[in-house]
C-alpha cells in the first residue's frame, strides 16, 4: 500500500516525534523521495534514515506501508505529516 502526499510541517514537529508515532505499528513503512533525479528510500523506523532524506516542507514523498496494519500506518503517517 503506497501514497504519494506534499509534506506540510510545522515548525514544531521534529523526526522524532515522527519515528515515536510509527513505532507501534507492526507494519514496515519506508519514504521515497526524489532528491536531484535520485530516488532516496529510508525506514521511517530508523532515525538514521529519517535525518539522510532531510525532509523539507512542501517535498513531494511517497509512503509505502506492508504489513498487517499498513493501513492504519499509512493514515497514522500522512496525517503527520501532512499536519
């Protein structure tokens, strides 16, 4: 399950509150973004992977969420990210 969202984020949110959010969910959740023609794809469960993407406001992403509850994973993470 896969969703192409425009990332609109707050001053105050940070990465971490991002990975903390996710990490209840069972599924695995990765984020594909497009950095100079080069598709960078991290873990949104490694805060390693978050940092590489540098994550801006207004970046297109594409999440993608397989597992048992990738559904609610998907939701749980474009409603942060789209906050």
């Amino acid at each position: 399950m896969s969703k192409t969202i425009e990332i609109h984020l707050s001053d105050a949110q940070t990465i971490m509150e991002l990975s903390q959010l996710i990490q209840k969910y069972d599924a695995e959740i990765f984020l594909k973004k497009n950095v100079n023609g080069s598709i960078m794809e991290a873990n949104l469960k490694s805060i390693l992977g978050l940092i590489n993407l540098q994550l801006q406001g207004s970046d297109q992403v594409t999440v993608v969420c397989e597992g048992p509850d990738a559904k609610e994973a998907l939701e749980a993470v474009e409603n942060f990210l789209k906050q």
